[in-house]
C-alpha cells in the first residue's frame, strides 16, 4: 500500500508540475530559396518579439501547388496552417467558401484603398491584407526613342505600334533578331492579364447579374489586334503565342532586342542588373490603353489571411500585423526587391535611393483592377485562354472565339449554382 501511495504521489507531482504545449501558430508560404529564408528570419524575429511560437510551412514556388495544398486543407477544416499567403486570383474561391478568419478593425490606411475594397473586403467584412503589390507594366528603351525621335512614351496601343514599327524597320538592319514588342502570349494566365490590357477600362472580363461576359466590342477589338500585332504588323515574334512567357518575353527585351515589353515590376532589377545589355536604357511606365484615358493594368500580388479553422486567433492576427508593419514591409522590398501594400512606403527615402521607378509604380497601383474575384473563376480563365489563344494562331476569328468562349462560360456558371442550390451547401 506505501509502495502504491507513493507512485500516485510521484504521477500527482509530475502532473501538476507539466506545463500545457505551447501555442504555436503556422505560417505556410512558397516561393524561392531567397524568400523563404527570408520568412525563417522573420519568424524567429517574431517569436524573440511576441513570445509566440511561430513554425514556417514551407511550401513550393509553383502558386498552382501552393494553392492545391491549402485547399485541401480548408477543405478538411484542418487547424493547421494559421496564416497564408494567398494569390489574388484565390480570394474569391477562399471567400466564398467562408474559409477566412474576419480580421475585424485592423486599421487599414497605409494600404492602397482600392485593393482593399475591391479585393480584401467582402460583405463588408476584411478578409485579408496585401502584402506583395503587383501589376503590369510597359518598360521601353529609352535610348531607342530619344534616338528616333520619339517625343513621349506611347499612352495608346495604336501609337505603341506606329513607332514600334518605325523603329524595328530600322534597327533590323544592325539586328535581325530585334521586334517591336514583346509580351506574354502563350496559353497560361499570363495572357488573361495581358488581354485585359489590351482591352482597357471597357473590355476584360464583364460581370453582370448574369454573370460573366467576354464577347463585347471592346474585347473584339482588342483581340483583333493583338493578331495583327503578330501577323499583320510583324512586330511581335511569331512564337508569342506558343512560347513567350514572362522570362522569354524579359529575356529578349534585356538582350537589347525589343523597343518596348509588356511584364510585370520584378523584370527592373534584372533590366538594370550587371551583363544586361539594357542597363541604364531602360524607363517603365504605366501600360497604354485602346484610347486616352482607358488604360487599366491588371493586379496581380499576394495577400495574407487567417484560416477560418484556426486554434490561434489572436496570436495568428497578431502576426499578420507584424508582418504588415512599416518596418517589415520595408525589409521587403530592401531584401527581396518586393513592392509593398503599404503606400507610405512608396515615399520613403531609402527606397526610392534603391529603387527609383517606385514613383511610376504607385500611379499604376492606384489604378490597377483585379480579375473578377468569383469562386469559379480558374474555370473562367482556363477557358479564356483557351479560345483567346486560338486566335493568336490564326485558328479562329475574335468575335467567334469570344462568343464560344461565353457559351463556355455560361455552362460552367449552370453547374456552380446547381452545385451551390444543393442540400449539402455550407
């Protein structure tokens, strides 16, 4: 009996010693090698900081494999991860499918307002912060223009392809390789934020009560030119519409063989990197548009969110505050070379020592749009690419290929309310 009394009196005492486990929250993140050891940084910056645990969940640079995993995770209403970053393009599914966490009254000044209302806000509630801005822009050599005599930067497609014509005529006598104009036309999500583009303010994807619209003048006519822009003006290569991506489209621009390229900010640092032969030629602006005043670049970047399912509330808003300070914005773009959410920093001194184009690139941002924020829409775009491209290819006229592409659409809009009407919906 004292042999038994003393092992319950040594379990009690060990027990009432142990402490509970910590918290700990769960940050999943993807991108390069660079990247992710800077969010390792961060995250034991944090945790000195806060006192919270904090684990990093890495994860692919592919965004389609970052996106599959948290989806299945939110799916199976997991704990774990907390907090992730989100592409654009995956807020109106994730929204929809009411897998973030509210994040209340977070003050939301320093960020630029018209992403917060058009892309973090929904049912007037606030989902999620941005915390990587992106958009399209327009480098140009400016040395190219200043030598032609070029007096302004084009603010139209149609004079961008007068003076790109003009100008290749006449460079190809020193380079055969050289073109006009160089953007990202093959079959990828790359060419649905180019065709927005082209489009303007009054074309791209049209969302009405009845749902999603492609076939409109505006769109016609921007596709219609970006044929001839590959076959009847012979300004962009051939292969654009098979092969040119975002680093092919970089690639030849910096290699000195194009006037103008249409890409995203990341490509200046690379422009004015040591071995390019258009260091210190290269200007970036914002994308023309079909007329004066209609130009509209596509927002693209990444934004942060709390998992509906979470064990950690406060300690996972508490992180994404600090990861959306002045301070750690700041240290993006100083180590990354990231453009910050936050419009302060589009001011800040030191940055703009580092990177000077950041002036263009707040006007761009301000009047950035999204692509429609809808649950369905990789269905929508994988179809808009499909049909956008066969054009490209000579394989189908715009209004044609946009009217089946409706239909298309149309179809896939049936089935998501079907599904959505069913007794099992959330």
């Amino acid at each position: 009996m004292l042999k038994a009394a003393s092992i319950c009196l040594v379990l009690l005492s060990l027990s009432a010693c142990s402490e509970p486990p910590a918290r700990e929250v769960v940050f999943a993140v993807g991108g390069a090698p660079a990247e992710l050891d800077f969010w390792q940084m961060l995250a034991a910056e944090f945790e000195k900081e806060s006192g919270i645990r904090l684990r990093v969940l890495r994860r692919p640079a592919d965004t389609a494999q970052q996106r599959q995993s948290l989806v299945i995770s939110l799916k199976a209403e997991m704990n774990d991860p907390d907090v992730f970053l989100m592409d654009i393009a995956w807020l109106g599914l994730f929204s929809a499918a009411d897998w973030l966490m509210p994040l209340g009254d977070l003050d939301t000044g320093p960020f630029f307002q018209t992403v917060i209302q058009k892309v973090d806000r929904s049912k007037g509630q606030l989902l999620a912060l941005p915390v990587y801005m992106d958009a399209g822009v327009l480098y140009y050599r400016k040395d190219l223009l200043d030598a032609y005599g070029v007096q302004a930067v084009p603010r139209t497609w149609t004079t961008l392809a007068e003076s790109a014509q003009r100008i290749q005529t006449a460079e190809r006598k020193a380079n055969p390789d050289f073109y006009g104009f160089v953007w990202t036309g093959a079959q990828y999500e790359g060419l649905i934020t180019v065709f927005m583009e082209f489009a303007g303010t009054r074309g791209g994807f049209i969302v009405a009560e009845e749902g999603i619209r492609l076939n409109v003048p505006a769109n016609v006519r921007a596709l219609q030119f970006m044929r001839n822009l590959i076959g009847k003006y012979e300004i962009t290569p051939p292969n654009a519409y098979t092969s040119m991506k975002e680093e092919a489209v970089r690639m030849q621009f910096q290699r000195g063989d194009a006037l103008y390229e249409r890409n995203w900010p990341y490509a200046w640092p690379l422009h004015q990197s040591q071995g390019s032969a258009v260091r210190g030629k290269t200007g970036v602006c914002g994308v023309p548009g079909p007329q004066e005043g209609q130009s509209a670049a596509t927002l693209g970047g990444f934004h942060i969110g709390i998992s509906r399912f979470t064990d950690v509330k406060a300690e996972a808003l508490q992180f994404v505050k600090f990861i959306t300070s002045y301070r750690n914005q700041k240290r993006m773009v100083l180590q990354l070379g990231w453009n910050p959410a936050r419009q302060d920093l589009y001011n800040d001194p030191d940055i703009l020592k580092k990177a000077p184009h950041f002036k263009a690139l707040r006007e761009v941002f301000r009047r950035a749009r999204p692509r429609p924020l809808v649950p369905y829409y990789s269905q929508v775009s994988a179809i808009a690419q499909q049909h956008i491209n066969s054009v490209l290819a000579g394989n189908a006229a715009p209004q044609e290929a946009l009217a089946a592409a409706d239909r298309e659409i149309k179809a896939v809009l049936s089935r998501y309310a079907l599904k959505n009407e069913s007794p099992s919906k959330r």
